[in-house]
C-alpha cells in the first residue's frame, strides 16, 4: 500500500510539474493572424481558469476545469453566448437555456461523462451562495470519456474539487496537457488533454481578441499544420496494424472573444470549429460528442440584472452592439486558427498517464518533429532540437 501511495504521489508531481515547450515555442507556427500575449484564452480580457486534477491510487486519473467569462456577478452580469453541436453524443448541461435566451451566467465547468451533473450541482452550489443572488441559476457544463484511464463509475470529482478549481481560477498562463478535465483523456492515438490558444486580429479587421479552450479525447488521424503525423507514426483508424479503436469521443471546446456580438453572430463563430476539426484529422466518430461553448465579454452586451420575477430590468428594449455580417471574417479565421492550435497544444503538451486500465502514451515529440520537418510544415529551432540536421 505504501509502494502504492509512493507511485500514485509520484504520478501527481509529474502531470502537475511538467509542462514542456509549447509548440509554437519550437517551430510550429499555425496560422496567419498573431497570437496574444499568452497564446491563451486568458488573452480575452476578464477570463480566467482554474484546474484540479485529482489523481489517487490506481485507478483515478481525472479532474475538473472552470472557466470564468469575467470576474464580476456572473448572474447580475451575463454575458451573450451560444453553443454549437458538431455531433450531439455526450452529456451537456444548460445548452438549451443558452440556445434558447443566448446568455451564459455561471462559470462553466468541464469534466469527465459521470461527474457533470455533479459538477453542475457544485457550480449550482457556488452561484447560490453569491451575496445577493436570488432566482434560478443556469450552469453550463460539458464532459468527455476518461473511462479508458479512469474509474469513471466511481465520479470521483468531488465538491471541494469543484471549489478549489473555482478559487484557483487566474488569468495569464494557463496549464496545459495531461490536468483538470484533461487529466484521463486521450486523442487522436496519443494522450489528450487540455490545451489553449488565442489569435488578434489587425486593427483593420477590428483588433479583437479570440481565445480558445479545448478538452481533446476524440479520434482520427492526426496532422500537424497540413503534415500526416498519424499516418506517418502507423497511429491512424481503420488500419490493421493500429492499436487503437476508432471511435474514440468527445471534445469539448470553449470560446471567448472582447468582440461586440449578438448571439447569432457567436453561433455562427462556433460553427467554425468544424474547419479546425477537419485540419486536425478528426472526422467526429458515432461516439463523438463534440460541443462548442462560446460567449462574448464586450461589456455593452451584458444582460443586467435576474430576469422575469426576480429582480429585471424593466425596460422595454435594449440596445446592443453587432458586427456586420460580411466584417465577420476576420473573427471566423481566427476561430479556425486558434481552435486547431489549441488541439494541437493539447497533444504536445500531455504526459503519458498510466492506470490500472492501461496506458496512454504521449505524442513522440522528437519523431513528431523530424516528421514535421520533412513535410516542412515549421520553422526550426536548431539550438533547441539538435536533431534537425
């Protein structure tokens, strides 16, 4: 038992601790439009995350992630939003209160299939205890299939968990790779996880900022910025000599942008990250539920107040802000752009993770990169990866 516990710690330190050179850090540049200063969803100003991963004994490789869309009362201050399903296989909490009034007013939460409606509930707990809350309370939660890693039965993601996710949530850097919600995941033939990016548009397509969240745990055939790196390592579906299913599912991916949108406009964002799921080499497989969450944060789009009975506005109208439809462009490539680096972040920035149901493998990054080289598909280092001769 004690060996056990040793191990288990151990397994601990080394998802918590190790966080490897980013991608784009050694070469790989995807994209056109230029990254913030994080390459993260914290580039939106106002948002924040917060991870706890939650690794015990054998058995248990999961964890939870909380995103903040700003930091004042989410439910005095909800923000517009919509949601987008690519292939409706998974648990989704609160989509339809979000597609039916376009708003968002809880932090929303991501987590493994078992543990959503618990982690609704915690969030539900949080929003309830709120100085001057009254009314319902909407939380929006997603999830993805751990249960290849996982004793996902037992839902060991608990309340304080929950909790402690929520009061770590911060803005600059944000963990990546084998933590919180990503921390059982799988992807593409390698260990998923979590990963970010974020793109800013030039001051002639308005200088708006998007970011992008990911939890990957989907299958396909993965290509790295148009080269065939599942192909190329033998890790790709339908093939005999592949070690992996086909159906792996889901990804859940969260957007957030400071761009004056209604939520129509948002909708029409999110429907963009099906380019981003192409490019990767996803194909959203039967047991796929691949879900987009995105929200604006511009603050003339807020909805002040409750609603109905408890405690709204009472004026008649409101007045928002829109982007006109064809300046929509810009926003819709850099949703491309970021939804694909933030899968691929996710993939290199993952550890292996072994459990008593098996192990996952993290992408080979030295291989990864020759592979990378040869179909030119980046800009090398040479000091950083000596191999590249």
């Amino acid at each position: 038992m004690k060996k056990l516990i040793l191990i288990s710690f151990y397994l601990m330190v080394t998802v918590l601790s190790a966080q490897k050179n980013r991608p784009r850090d050694m070469g790989l540049e995807i994209g056109l439009f230029k990254t913030g200063k994080w390459n993260a969803i914290t580039d939106v100003k106002g948002v924040t995350v917060g991870h706890e991963t939650v690794i015990k004994s054998d058995s248990i490789r999961t964890g939870v992630t909380i995103i903040f869309p700003h930091q004042g009362n989410l439910y005095q201050e909800k923000v517009m939003a919509a949601v987008h399903v690519t292939n409706g296989y998974g648990k989704a909490v609160g989509f339809t209160q979000v597609e039916e009034l376009g708003t968002i007013e809880a932090p929303i939460g991501l987590t493994n299939t078992l543990n959503t409606f618990s982690v609704a509930d915690d969030i539900l707990g949080y929003m309830l205890a709120v100085r001057g809350h009254k009314g319902t309370v909407n939380p929006v939660v997603g999830e993805t299939n751990d249960g290849r890693l996982n004793d996902i039965a037992g839902r060991h993601v608990q309340n304080q968990h929950t909790l402690s996710a929520i009061r770590n949530a911060k803005s600059g850097p944000v963990a990546e790779g084998s933590i919180g919600a990503g921390t059982g995941t799988r992807a593409l033939g390698f260990k998923g996880g979590i990963g970010t990016s974020s793109r800013v548009l030039p001051m002639e397509a308005g200088g708006y900022t998007v970011g992008v969240l990911v939890q990957t745990n989907f299958g396909g055939s993965l290509m790295v910025n148009g080269a065939p790196v599942g192909r190329e390592l033998k890790k790709s579906p339908f093939a005999s000599q592949i070690p992996y299913d086909e159906d792996e599912g889901s990804c859940m991916i969260v957007i957030a942008t400071d761009a004056p949108l209604s939520n129509r406009n948002l909708k029409r964002m999110a429907k963009r990250v099906d380019h981003a799921f192409g490019r990767v080499g996803a194909y959203s497989s039967n047991g796929s539920g691949d879900y987009a969450i995105i929200f604006s944060t511009h603050p003339a789009n807020r909805v002040t107040g409750g609603t109905g009975q408890f405690g709204g506005p009472n004026d008649m109208e409101v007045t928002r802000k829109d982007i006109r439809n064809r300046n929509m462009n810009g926003l819709f490539m850099a949703t491309v752009e970021a939804t694909e680096e933030a899968i691929i972040n996710s993939l290199f920035m993952a550890e292996t993770v072994s459990s008593r149901y098996g192990t996952m493998e993290a992408l080979p990054e030295k291989e990864t990169m020759k592979i990378l080289k040869k179909y030119k598909a980046l800009n090398w280092n040479k000091k950083l990866y000596p191999w590249n001769k």
